[in-house]
C-alpha cells in the first residue's frame, strides 16, 4: 500500500561518496537500517608540471659526497676556479660532485614534473573533458609504454564521440606509435616483411588455410599494397598492421611459435625510437594497451549517465546495482562505471597476496634507508599507521608491512580465508624482528575486528618466541615492560576510546588553542592510548598508558601510507594530526630525540617510500604552489577557495607537529595567494572566509616563531587581514 512504501522510504538512506571510500560509507550503512552507498567518480588528475624559475634553496635535499657540499646558495667566483685549475685532483673531484648533483636535480626535476594532483571537484552527472580524461589515461596507464600523444588522441577522440574502429585506424595512420622502419633501416625491413607475408610456415598442413584467409577484404588490400614502392604507404601499414597481429593471435588462437615468430619479425622490422624498448614491448602488448586506453575512455566519457540514474534510483528506494569500491587510478576498468551500491572487501582475505609483496618491498626498503643512516642499526620499534580507507583501497598493504617488519607470513586454509600469521624462522628473515607500535583509525578498528585480534595474537607469538633478545625486539620489549609491572605488555594495537574518532590535535590546530608541538603529541598520546586485541576477553577497550609510552620510548620510525593522489600529506588533516602528532609524542617521549618518518605513495606503481620532509617539499610544490593547482582551485568557486584556505592550515599542522617550517613554503604561499593582488581579489570575492583563513595562517606562522618575512610583508598581510574582517562583519 501507499502507506506501507512511504514507511520503507522513511528508512532508506542515501549515502553518496567518493569511489575509495568504501569504508566510510560503510560506517555510516551500519548506523542505518537501509542504506544505498553511491560512490561518485573522484576528480580528475593532471601532471604538476614545472613552472616559472622553481628555486631549491631548502626544498631539495642536497648531495653531500666526499665531504664535498653542493647546494643551489653557493656562490662560485673567479677565484675558485683558479684554484680548482692549479689543483687537477681537487678539480677532478670538483666535477664528479658536481655532476653527481647535477644529476641528482635533473631527477628531482622530472619526477616533480611527472607528479600527479586532483585538479578540482567532481561535478555530479558532469561530462568529463578530453583534458580531463587524458588525465586519467595518463594516471592509469603510467608505464604502459604508451606516448602521451598516443592517449591525448585516444581522449579527444573518444569525448568526441568518434567509434573505436575509426580512431584505431587514424591511430595507425597518424603514426601515433612514432614506429619507423627500425634497426635494420627500410629498404631490409621491406623484404623481411614481404618474406614474411609469402612465406607458408603459417599454413596448416590439413586445410591448407593461409595467413592472408584471417584477415578481411580491406586488409587483404592492405597486405597487397605492402609490396608498393612507395615508403610512406608501406610505413602506415606497417603500423596498422600492429593491431591486426594481434587480433589474429587473439581470435584465431595461434600456436605459441608462430606467435612468437609474429613478434619477433615484427619488433626487428619495425622498431620504435626506443629500440631497447621496442624490443622489449612485445606488439600484443603495446596493441592490448591501446585496446585498454581506449575502454577507460569510453568508461569515463559515458560514467556520468550512471551516476546520474543511480542517484536517482536510491533517492526513489528502488535497486541499486552492486559493484566494489576502490581507486581509478590504481583499478582502473574494475571499479567503473561508479554510481554502482559499492562493497568493500573481505576482511578475512586481508591482506592480500599482491599487498604482502608490496608491503615486503615497501619495508626493506625503508630498513635498508635506516640503517643507511643509522651507520646499521635496524629500528627498534617502528609505528606503522592502518587505516581503514587504505586497508581498503591497497587490499591491506599497511598490514603486510606489520607482518613484514615483525617477520611473519599468512597461514591459510583451503578456501583462501586468512586463519593466522606464522613467524618466519629467523634464519630465513635473516634480520631481527622489529617491534610494531600499530596506530589504528576509529574506521579500522571498527570495520576491521578479525584482523586486529589476528595481529594481537601473533604479537603474543612473537613475544614468546625462544629467541635471542637482539634478534627479537617484541620479546626484549615485553620483558622490560614486564619488570616496570606494566600490564598484558604485549598489547600493540592503540586507537581512541571505544566509539569515538580523531585525535583532537586538528581540532587543536584549527582552533589555534595550543602552546607548542609538544602539546599536540600530548593530545595524541592521551587520545590514543586505548589499546585492543582479544575480543571477547574484556582486554580490548582499556586504557594503558604506560604501556603505550614504553613503545614510544622506543619507537625510531613511523611509517605512514598514502592511499591516493586525491588526499595527499598536504590535502587533509587526519596526516598531520595523526602521523606527525605520533611523531611528536614519540619525541617527547624519547627525551627529544627525532623521530624519523616513511611516506609509501601507494598509488604509484613502484614501491619507492620517501623521507616525509622529501614528500612535503615534493607536495607542496606540486600542489599548494603550483599556479596549476590553484587556477584548477579558483575555478572551483567558493569550494576551491575552501580547498586552498585548508592547505594553509596544514602548513601550520606539519610545523606544529613535524618541525617541518621552511622559510620557502610560506614565503611562496603568500606571493601565491595574498600579495597577488588579482589572485587575492578573487579569493577575496568567492569567499573572503576563506581568504581570512589564508591571511590568518600566515601571520599565526610568524607569529609562532615559523617564518620570518620583511616587516613590508606582515604589514601587507595585517592590512588585508583587517579589511577582509571588516567586509565579513559589514564594516
């Protein structure tokens, strides 16, 4: 009856967010009886790029080789290089240093260059651009061995509305694969081609069909122009005869030596560039990645139609197509179109077999660094943050780098479902077992039980473990715990208190009500000092503070994941106020004594953790100061001004929390945003709370001792500050 569905109606919730946030979403499906997850396309992304004269004095770690220091605020004078001249060893080593910096900021260079950000906010229902699109091509197929023009023509276009088959073909004819006559030059690469063309090594022996039968009329005249003596018409084919190769291995399901012997006539004839690469980037794949650009495309281009039925669908009650959560730019195809009901994962296969190696890489990495710069000691405890979203999107890599630093491997059984963790015989881990000081999210500790009392239990594992007390720090620290009388000393997971989210430290930080970085750790440590593990016990849940402030005492590392290129370091408050309030309460508690911390990108296709001051001055200068990032902001509308305004605020987070404050960062995000008269202007009409806010940050900056502009600048600052007040309060 019409009474019985609006009483339904009354019950169901529609829960919209962006594509990772499974979880989150899932949060808020379990405080309702009915609710519809309907995920929306993350923004899209665009390559940082290199912008006016990017200066490195502090924003780039300089080379320090043989004693010898070479940095961008050295001063060379004719003197020098006199002295050099009369010196032939001292002018050798000269130069080998300085190439070796040289090379080392040709490489910072380009991977700032390369460097992905989220260019704005996701318009509901809206129509992606080719720019945007190509943003993503970019992104997903990083790696792919495919050119950048190859994928800005496959998103202009697919957005265009062009078929595939068309686009295929002006794909090959337009050369887009930069593919010449090759390593044998054109005139030998022409006759193995017609060799290989008339040569009957393809033909079955029982129904004598031929190579030519595969193909269609049109490419039968393909084959028959092969043989023109004109060079140009025999290169075009050449190319598109790339992805006929294919098809025909594909469909027609061709023995494996005849495939091999199409690739290799075809890699030697027709050589890209690269012919290192070419040699290497087999035709099937290079013509498989062009089939995959082109579906992503399609995908994004016709996302917003679903989106839009979906939202609608869950507003009326009515169902919902399922599909998973996760990340576009590291799933790809699997997870669109979005505006599907997502679900998460299974938290019983966490984590997965392809997390585990990368969280293994991810940690030898990272202890490899550390004894780089600890002349060989390991790290004694080491506290690795789990979130729920990243458990997520990564499929536990957080968790394998826990098993991985204590020395453990997952125990199965015949279904796939995750029963245990195992310890490693020490012999075959080669290295001692780091203590874990496990920092969780109010969202992982809630959606994730099975595995935190899994980790507890192997935590107590390791604790009994008859090994020697340098090889074992979970043993060492658990008896010297035991002999301060600290209770069940083998805890290891932390989180706030039952039901409640958040360390308070961004609360903190927004409000400005806080004396110094160490009282931000204090908050950290006070709020997260709830420790769980062993449900069913009454052991989960309950306070232990001196147990948590032993483990700090120890703890030489922190190591933080990154899930996505949406909310980086720099993007969100949760990193600051988590990840760098945890290395504060680690250094108060530690006498001073710094804390250092890894950043693991796991968007990014190669493991390759960075120092955190590396990934800050990288962020900062993609993002916050790149005048790309801020026009994409601007043409946000209030929003974006919002988006920038939070930035600021972070920049007081890190420098609170991290001692990160260099001088350049502020300096560059006041000529950005207040002393551009134009920029500030805009900020000032789209919303001058947030452009108070930028004003607000900058001169808290100053006034906590962390950046020490000329007096011109703060009295522009106050003056703008005080005119901004007065339009808000209507003076």
């Amino acid at each position: 009856s019409y009474k019985e569905l609006a009483a339904i109606k009354e019950l169901i919730s529609d829960y919209r967010t962006e594509m990772g946030s499974s979880t989150q979403g899932g949060v808020a499906e379990s405080k309702t009886k009915f609710t519809a997850l309907i995920p929306l396309l993350a923004s899209s992304v665009e390559k940082a790029g290199l912008y006016e004269d990017i200066p490195f004095k502090s924003s780039h770690r300089f080379v320090q080789t043989n004693g010898a220091v070479f940095n961008d605020s050295m001063v060379f004078t004719a003197e020098d290089a006199l002295e050099l001249l009369n010196d032939p060893a001292q002018f050798d080593l000269f130069v080998n240093e300085y190439s070796n910096y040289m090379n080392e900021l040709s490489n910072y260079l380009a991977e700032l260059e390369q460097r992905l950000f989220s260019e704005g906010l996701h318009e509901i229902g809206g129509k992606p651009t080719s720019e945007q699109v190509s943003g993503y091509l970019n992104a997903v197929l990083e790696g792919s061995g495919l050119d950048d023009s190859v994928l800005n023509t496959i998103a202009e276009s697919i957005t265009s509305g062009m078929q595939k088959k068309t686009l295929l073909l002006n794909l090959w004819n337009e050369k887009k694969y930069n593919i010449s006559a090759g390593e044998f030059g054109r005139s030998e690469g022409v006759e193995r081609w017609n060799s290989f063309l008339n040569d009957n090594w393809l033909t079955s022996e029982s129904d004598g069909v031929h190579l030519r039968d595969f193909f269609s009329d049109e490419d039968r005249f393909a084959l028959d122009l092969l043989s023109s003596e004109d060079g140009n018409i025999i290169e075009k084919l050449q190319q598109y005869l790339l992805y006929q190769f294919l098809r025909i291995q594909r469909d027609w399901g061709l023995a494996s030596d005849a495939a091999e012997k199409i690739n290799e006539i075809i890699v030697l004839s027709i050589a890209g560039s690269n012919k290192n690469s070419a040699k290497s980037h087999q035709v099937g794949t290079i013509a498989a990645e062009v089939d995959k650009a082109i579906e992503l495309a399609l995908a994004l281009k016709n996302n917003a139609d679903l989106e839009i039925k979906s939202l609608v669908r869950s507003i009326g009650g009515e169902y919902v197509v399922a599909g998973p959560g996760g990340d576009v730019i590291r799933d790809g195809l699997s997870i669109l179109p979005t505006g599907k009901n997502i679900y998460a994962l299974d938290p019983y296969r966490v984590p997965s077999s392809l997390a585990m190696l990368r969280g293994s890489e991810a940690v030898n990495q990272i202890l490899s660094s550390h004894q780089a710069a600890n002349e060989g000691r390991f790290p004694e405890t080491v506290a690795v943050t789990l979130w729920g979203l990243d458990t997520i999107k990564t499929k536990g890599e957080s968790v394998a780098m826990v098993l991985s630093l204590v020395g453990a491997e997952l125990k199965k059984e015949a279904t796939g479902r995750i029963v245990g963790f195992e310890l490693i015989p020490l012999e075959v881990l080669g290295r001692p077992r780091i203590d874990v000081l496990c920092s969780l999210s109010g969202i992982f500790r809630d959606s994730f039980a099975n595995v935190i009392d899994l980790l507890d239990a192997l935590f107590e594992k390791v604790a009994a473990a008859e090994e020697p007390l340098h090889m074992n720090f979970v043993r060492k620290h658990v008896q010297q715990l035991q002999s301060q009388g600290v209770e069940r000393p083998t805890s290891r997971l932390f989180s706030n208190p039952p039901g409640e989210f958040g360390s308070m430290v961004n609360e903190q930080i927004g409000s400005g009500e806080w004396t110094d970085g160490k009282e931000l750790g204090n908050t950290w440590e006070n709020r997260n000092s709830f420790s769980y593990g062993g449900s069913g016990s009454g052991e989960s849940g309950v306070r232990r503070s001196e147990l948590l402030k032993g483990l700090l005492n120890t703890t030489d590392r922190i190591i933080q994941e990154v899930d996505c290129v949406e909310y980086g370091l720099t993007d969100i408050q949760e990193y600051y106020a988590n990840t760098g309030a945890i290395k504060k309460a680690a250094e108060n508690n530690r006498g001073g004594r710094k804390v250092s911390v890894s950043v693991v990108e796991a968007f990014e296709k190669k493991v390759r953790p960075r120092e955190l001051e590396d990934t800050l001055r990288m962020e900062y200068r993609s993002k916050l100061l790149n005048p790309k990032w801020a026009e994409a902001m601007v043409k946000q509308g209030s929003a974006g001004a919002y988006e920038i305004s939070g930035r600021l605020t972070a920049t007081i987070g890190w420098a609170g929390t991290a001692d990160f404050q260099e001088k350049w960062v502020f300096d560059g995000a006041a000529d950005r945003y207040a002393l551009d008269e134009t920029m500030a202007q805009r900020l000032r009409e789209l919303n001058p709370e947030a452009f108070r806010n930028i004003l607000k940050r900058l001169l808290e900056a100053n006034g906590r001792g962390y950046w020490s502009p000329e007096s011109s600048v703060l009295m522009k600052l106050q003056e703008l500050y005080d005119d901004v007040e007065d339009d808000i309060e209507g003076l």
